[in-house]
C-alpha cells in the first residue's frame, strides 16, 4: 500500500511527535504520526510536564482544559538529604501561567495531545505503524516504509521527522552518527501504594548513606526511581529482594511499611540512562529531533520538555517551507514549493542545539559529581554547602526553578492557526 504524498511524515508518538503533528496541522499542514505501539500505556515513562511545557499549551489556547484533568502540582522541590529537609526550587516566581511542575502520566499527556490534533483535518495519527526502511530518491529521504497489521506501507513525504526516541530506528537507518556523552548511573523503577497521610511529608528526592531514591506523586501510588551504578541491576539482585527493600526502607522511611508489595524483581524495571547527541541533526528531507537528537539523563526530569522546545521550534520554523512558503532567503540551487531546504533544516539545529548542550552539561555535573559520587563513596550524608545556601536565602532557590522549570531557550508558538 502506497500513500498520497504528504507535507509532513513523523516516525514516533512520544511529546516531540505528538506536538509537532499538533503544530504543524493547526497551521494547515498535511501531517502523518505513525506510533509503533498500539496505545501510549507505557508505565515508566516520565510525567513531568514542566512550566515551559504548560506555557506552550496555554499559547495554544488549552491550558484550561489541561489541567481540568487529572494531575497533581509541584510547586517546590524539596528534598531529605540525611535527616535535613531542604528546598531546591520554587517554581512559584516564574513569569508564565501555571508556575508549577504538573504531575500527569505520560499517556494522558499523549492522548490529550492527539485529541487536539484530531480537531485539524491535516492531521493523521496511525498506530502500530513501525518504520523499518527509508524510502530515498536522488540522494534525500521521500518517505518511510512501515509495518502495520494490515501490512506494509509506504508514507511518501516531503520531510521525514525523526521523533521515536532514544534508541531511534530512523536515527539509525539514516546513519547520522551519535557522539555518546556517556552516564555513569542506572535507575530502577518501582510503584509503591501511596497513604492518605504522605502529601506535606513526602520528599521528591531522599538521599542517605549513599542511597539516592526520588519519589513522584501519581495521586494513588508513588512512582520511585533507586538511583544504582551503571551495571549494578545484577549485583542488586544477587543481594537479593529482602536487601533491596530495606536499602529502600533506609533511604526513605515513610514507605517502610510497603516496600513488601515490591513482590519480585519483575516489580522492578531497569532504565539504562545514557546521553548522547547528533553532531548533525538533519539530512535532506529528514530532520531528528528530541530524543532522536539528543537522549537526556533523568537528571531534573527536562527531557520531556525539551523534546517539546524542540517540537515548537521546528514547527515555527518549518509549517511555511512546508506549506509552500519560502520562509528565507533561496539557497543556490532551485527551490521547490513545499520542500524544506538544507537551511531550514540547520535553522532549527541551530536554534536547539547551544540549549540541549547547556542542559546536557548541567546534567552530567550533576550525575557525575553529585549522585555518583554520592553512591559511590557511601558515607553518612551531610548537607552540601551550597544546598545550605538554599535555606539560609530563600530567593536563591528561584536559580534552579528557572534552570529546571524553563530551561536555557524557552520557545513560544509563532506558528499560525490557520
């Protein structure tokens, strides 16, 4: 089966993806989403969905409906390092509309998302379609091949948009090389039940004894990441289930009465955390962006959110190359009406690129000197000196809420509604 050729085909339904399609369709955009999975229900995907994620619903007039569904609000982040509390950010002087981090499962996040896009006729959103093959022609990708339960298809577009994560398939079909950064910490995630009495008590993060253990509030049950050495997962089992939930218990005393419904290591799922990034981003008629481009560390939970960043950008950029529009000045050779150039393609490289370099290096200081360190030397926790400035000067803690709930390159929607 052979698809009418279409302005836009994007290879994943993850934030990049699925903003994207929405942007590019609101500006009428022919646009086609192709998921591998058959829903979003995958459970250890982040939830954070950071201030400059909720700035960019509320330009598009959905900030409202957002948050009438069910989330939950963090406007501090605090954390029990020893037996000190302290809070790192708050996020309640930032200069947007909603200065918290809302709390939402990822694949309400992700249905919400396809909901709005489904209200622009350009919009197309094909599950269990799974890119195996670039179709390329004259030196530049035309389109995919995918596998679906109806059998093969070819989508035919003027640009394909990588947007299926960190372990990319089309990242690796187009062969653009990946510089790894490298991360020195694995982390295994875990639901615990959560009480009535938890909220005000809870910490995001709980550092002891170099245990580091971060706890996020799902309203019924506490989604929990063990931070572990990079290949510690084998020796964390040989120890044994019983150790694992008392090294638990001891990091964080307030689930010490649960940790039993931990009932066997298939509780218990490894994310191998890494970081790398795409020297080049693009090739002609293919453009990488999120994960695709550049995985992130968990570290402040920003990946999400800029994937999102990436996701504006390229539709600001993009929805009028891809509509016909010559947005810029013509490159030396002919022009062809819907068909973005090799320069706007490195426009939105290069409006991306110095951010997720500025968040990636934040985030390997902190795994390499903080959490690894921490874990790795073991000894009883004490207050760092610059955590104790975060108490003493309240106004300090507004640095870390603007890195983490805004980022280095905010974007805004400039793209139309057409």
């Amino acid at each position: 089966m052979t698809a009418d050729l279409i302005n836009c085909c994007i290879a994943g339904g993850g934030p990049a993806g699925m903003m994207l399609g929405l942007l590019l369709a609101r500006a009428g955009v022919n646009v086609v989403v192709l998921e591998k999975h058959e829903d979003f229900l995958r459970d250890f995907r982040g939830d954070t969905v950071h201030p400059s994620t909720l700035e960019v619903i509320h330009e598009l007039g959905l900030l409202d409906e957002f948050l009438a569904r069910p989330h939950s609000e963090l406007h501090q982040v605090r954390a029990v390092i020893g037996d000190e509390r302290i809070t790192i950010a708050d996020f309640s002087h930032l200069p947007v509309h909603a200065p918290f981090i809302a709390l939402v499962p990822q694949w309400h996040f992700l249905d919400f998302l396809a909901e709005q896009g489904r209200r622009y006729p350009g919009f197309r959103l094909m599950m269990r379609a799974e890119v195996f093959e670039l179709i390329e022609h004259d030196g530049r990708v035309a389109g995919v091949r995918a596998q679906t339960p109806d059998g093969t298809i070819d989508v035919r577009a003027n640009l394909v948009v990588a947007a299926d994560g960190r372990s990319s398939t089309v990242r690796s079909l187009a062969r653009l090389p990946v510089e790894d950064v490298g991360a020195p910490i694995d982390v295994l995630w875990m639901r615990i039940p959560k009480h009535a009495d938890d909220t005000g008590t809870a910490a995001l993060g709980n550092v002891r004894d170099g245990r580091v253990f971060v706890m996020l509030d799902r309203d019924e049950y506490w989604q929990c990441a063990f931070v572990i050495p990079k290949g510690g997962y084998d020796e964390r089992r040989r120890a044994g289930l019983d150790a694992f939930r008392a090294e638990i218990a001891h990091v964080a005393p307030l689930l010490r009465d649960r940790t039993d419904e931990i009932r066997s290591w298939n509780d218990v799922k490894l994310l191998t955390v890494k970081i790398d990034r795409l020297a080049q981003w693009h090739r002609p008629g293919l453009l990488c962006i999120g994960d695709a481009a550049h995985a992130m560390s968990p570290v402040g939970g920003v990946g999400i959110n800029l994937a999102i960043q990436d996701a504006v950008a390229a539709a600001n950029i993009l929805w009028a190359p891809l509509r016909g529009r010559q947005a810029g000045p013509a490159e030396a050779g002919p022009y062809v009406p819907g068909v973005p150039t090799a320069a706007d393609l490195q426009a939105v490289q290069r409006r991306r690129q110095l951010a997720t370099r500025l968040t990636q290096r934040m985030q390997v200081f902190v795994q390499n000197q903080v959490i690894f360190r921490t874990i790795q030397t073991g000894v009883p926790t004490r207050l760092p000196r610059f955590t104790r400035l975060l108490n003493t000067f309240p106004f300090l803690r507004r640095i870390p809420a603007r890195v983490v709930g805004l980022g280095f390159r905010p974007e805004h929607v400039r793209s139309p509604e057409l």
